[in-house]
RNA sequence: GGCGCGAUAGCAAAGCGGUUAUGCACUGGAUUGCAAAUCCAUGUAGGUCGGUUCGACUCCGGCUCGCGCCUCCA
C-alpha cells in the first residue's frame, strides 16, 4: 500500500483515493519566462516518478500540469527583450517540452495554459465576493480577505498573527489587510488584458491554479504537489479560494519536494545561482541528470556539484554495463512476487524512496553480473518504472558513457578502424603496437575491452 | 522575531531499537599477453551532552551547527 506524506498533517499516511482505482493529481509547473533550471528539472522528475509508481500500481491517473504564461515576470522579461509576450512564452514553452523529454518525463494528461482559463477565474472571483471573502479595492483590484477565511494557514502551520509580526508583506493602501492578496490586477498602460466587471486587466497568480484543477479534476481531488516554497503562500490561497467558494474539502494530500542546491544554498531564478537543464546537458547526458535526481530522496535537500553528477554517472554506467553484457533482455510487466521486487515495491510505496528502489537495482546488478538467470531482465523492467535504462547500452557508451561529447561518424569509423589494426597486431602477437593504439585511445577516453576474442570500444 | 527541517563512514545517500543498506572513490586478490569489465576480500559511520532501555545511529530532551518558509520563487 502506497503511503505518501501529506503537507497538510505533517505525516505519511496511507494513500486512498477519492474514487477506488483512480487519481487526480495536479502539480504547479512552470513560469514560463525563462528557461528551466535544475531544480525546476527536480520537481518535474519528482512528480513524474510519483505519476509513474500510481501508473504502475493500477491506478488510472489524470494527471494536471499548468503552465503560467501571463505574471509580472513575463510580463517584465517581454518588455527588456522587446519582444511579444506570446513569443517569449511559445518560446520557453517549446525549450522546456525539450528539456522534459529528454529527461524522460512524461507529458501530463492535461498541461493547461492560464490564459486559456481567464473567464473561469473571473467567474470564481465573483463566487468568492458573493461570499464575502473578496473585495473590490479603489484601483480596480480584487483582493481575497484572508481574516475572512477561517482555516486560513492551516498548511502552512502559520496563523495570521505570526505573519503579521513578521511584517514582511509590502503595505498597500488599497487593502484591508496586508495579508490579503491580489485576485485581479488592474491593467497598467501597454500590459495585457482581460475585460472584467472590475475593469481590464489579468488575474493574479493563485487564482489560475484552483480554476483549472477544478475545470479538469472537479473541486476535490486526491494529490496537489510542487515546490517546498510553493506551500507558502501559494498554495496556502488556493486553498483559501477553492474551500472559501466551494465550501468543502479542496485537496486530500498535499506533496513538496525539497529544494535543489548549490554551495549549500538555495538553487533559484532570485538568487542567480542557478544551472539551466540545458547548460547541465551540455556536460551530462540527461539520463545522468535524472539518475542523480533519483538518487536523493525528494524531500530532502539535494547539493549540485559536478563532482555528485560525476558520480551518478558512474554508478549508470555500472547499471548500463550489465546490459550490455545482456544484449537481448527486454522490459516488461514486473512480477511482483519477486524479492527484488518486493523490496523495490516496499520502497517505493514508503513515500517514494527512491534511493532505497535504486539499491535494489545495484543489487540485481549485482545478481546479473553474478551469472544469476533473469536479473538482467528484472533490472531492466524495474528501472523502467523509474524511467531509468532507456538508452540502448552499446550506443550509451560508445556516444559518451553519459558524458556529452561531440563526435560523429567519422570519428567513429576512425575508432573502428584503429581496433581493427589493433586486433591485427594482437593476432600477430606484435603487443607493443596493440598496446600502442590501446593508450592512444585511452588518452581520448576511449576504452578497449578483449572479451572473448572480440574486442569492444566504449567511452569513459 | 514567528514556524519548520536536517546533522550517518573519504564523498553521496537509505532503512532499522539488537543481524552487510546501496553507490562513487580507495586497497588487496582472482581473471587478462597488458588492460577494461566482472568476481572475491576489506570499512564497526551515525554532530554533541544527557535520558529511557537488557540493548539506541534508530525513541525523548538540552546544546551546537547548517538549511528553508514567513516577499517573486519548483
């Protein structure tokens, strides 16, 4: 039985669906102004392991990703590059549906933009002034009243007075509070807008979220997941906006992963310390990339170094090796009753503990290599329920054994064709030219492996 | 200031109240013409001070250090 940390009660728990054999998942995906970075890279390969291991456990998922096209930022960054808005945004929309798929995650059901879902938002706006939990302020913009909303903090463990002494929030003479948040803004000269009863202008960042996962997964759903600083106050206001229109229950499980780091801080578009997915796969292959990810639990804090990506690389091409040894395994359905898959399974289900699902595939490396019938097979099906081993073996480390290197055919023939020397001079026991063209190569990074009178060539 | 999280062997990272996590790196051996891959052997780590217990890395408390949220942020 799969048990997931909930957010909300601070606890893993047992996870059951709403409707028994199905689940409604929707994760925040990107803000598309730029492109994604890595931690962007780690929430994404988070959510997909959990979409995945629901798949493979029966279930039937619907599965919710957004994507916000129209904020401040976008707004902002169209207006520096002289560019349209929607270009900047189709633009990064394309780049991050590259980056995504070369990390092998996969396409949600439904990816929702929230410029396609304004007259909802603004229906749900007017549900919630009709309530009296919003208000109109002097300037044409609409607030959420949070000191009207009762369970307002419940998620994030905060009461409105704690965060009133923080003081953090800038003032703003329009509101009642200054813990209330903006619904809609009011268009300013030359920015997008929307007609509404409170005057053109776009909706605010929360209000897109509670809008289109009730359009595609009703107003209550099973798992809402994203980032750890999402919890507060995004996700904090979609709650106060779902329950305070809806009247009942919004999400049962809420799920965030934990932050992607550098030198020990914060990986983030604020703070400028970030590696874009694409600047990483200049260096590492993107399976390296996800491997590494797999590799930490997603709750836990994980540090970006070259030197950790290195190392995950190595422990791939130890996964890739058996595979290679056993050229003709293929996939499948996981049997389930197997020991190896029991503890694979136990992992998985324990909130998605990936590091300890990745153990159990060195172990039936481990078996493979050992000569143990099978392994090989039921390492290759269950790294496929991580979205691990998609590559074929022989070209894995021949293009780069996981690093990326720019070499084409001709290169190639040329590798070829110095083994075939090679083989020649072995044959005619003249050693010093086989060793001669062995340590050539070896100073490229090309290894030559003599297995059984054969000799294969890879990258290291 | 408020709320919360973490501290595991050289590095990375899990489970578990008493039996080998795992990976990377390192060392010795086997194998190999030499290598590589692989196999075999080798690591008693658990911030610190107390408490609970027959027994604690694992539970409880103090301390120290690090981190996050409280403002846009995955």
């Amino acid at each position: 039985m799969l048990n997931l940390f909930n957010t909300l009660t601070r606890r893993t728990e047992p996870f059951v669906p709403i409707e028994p054999g199905r689940v409604r998942l929707y994760v925040c995906g990107m803000t598309v102004y730029d492109r994604c970075h890595l931690g962007h890279g780690r929430m994404l390969v988070n959510f997909d392991v959990l979409y995945r291991w629901l798949r493979a456990s029966g279930y039937a998922v619907t599965y919710v990703r957004n994507i916000t096209d129209i904020d401040d930022k976008i707004i902002e960054r169209a207006a520096q590059n002289g560019e349209p808005i929607e270009a900047l945004t189709e633009r990064m929309i394309v780049a991050m549906q590259e980056d995504l798929a070369r990390l092998w995650v996969l396409p949600p059901t439904h990816e929702p933009r929230a410029t396609e879902h304004v007259p909802g938002m603004i229906r749900l706006i007017e549900m919630l002034i009709r309530k009296g939990l919003a208000y109109p302020g002097r300037n044409g913009d609409v607030y959420y009243s949070v000191r009207d909303f009762p369970d307002y903090g419940k998620l994030s463990g905060k009461s409105l007075d704690d965060l009133r002494a923080g003081e953090r929030v800038a003032r703003d003479e329009f509101k009642r509070d200054p813990l209330d948040f903006v619904l809609w803004k009011s268009a300013k000269p030359g920015e997008p807008r929307w007609p509404s009863p409170w005057g053109e202008g776009r909706p605010g960042w929360h209000i897109e979220c509670s809008v289109m996962s009730e359009c595609f997964l009703g107003t209550h759903f099973d798992i809402h997941g994203g980032g750890h600083d999402l919890q507060f106050p995004h996700h904090e206001n979609e709650i106060a906006q779902s329950e305070g229109a809806h009247g009942h229950a919004f999400v049962n499980v809420w799920m965030h992963n934990g932050f992607l780091r550098v030198n020990d801080e914060k990986m983030s578009k604020s703070l400028g310390n970030f590696f874009t997915l694409a600047d990483i796969f200049e260096k590492f292959h993107p399976e390296v990339v996800r491997f590494f990810l797999l590799r930490g639990h997603y709750r836990s804090p994980l540090n970006y170094t070259d030197g950790h990506l290195e190392d995950a690389r190595q422990g791939l091409n130890t996964l890739y090796t058996v595979l290679r040894d056993h050229p003709t395994v293929q996939g499948g359905v996981p049997d389930w009753a197997g020991v190896a898959e029991r503890a694979f399974k136990h992992a998985l289900d324990d909130d998605l503990n990936t590091p300890e699902a990745v153990a159990v595939l060195f172990g039936l490396a481990h078996d493979a290599h050992r000569g143990e019938v099978g392994a090989a097979q039921r390492l290759r099906t269950l790294a496929e329920v991580l979205g691990l081993l998609n590559s074929a073996p022989v070209e894995w480390f021949q293009k780069g054994a996981g690093l990326t290197v720019q070499a084409g055919d001709e290169d190639r023939e040329r590798i070829e064709r110095l083994v075939a020397q090679r083989q020649a001079a072995r044959v005619q026991k003249d050693f010093a030219t086989a060793d001669q063209i062995r340590q050539a190569l070896l100073a490229e990074g090309i290894v030559l492996e003599d297995k059984g009178g054969i000799t294969q060539w890879r990258r290291s």
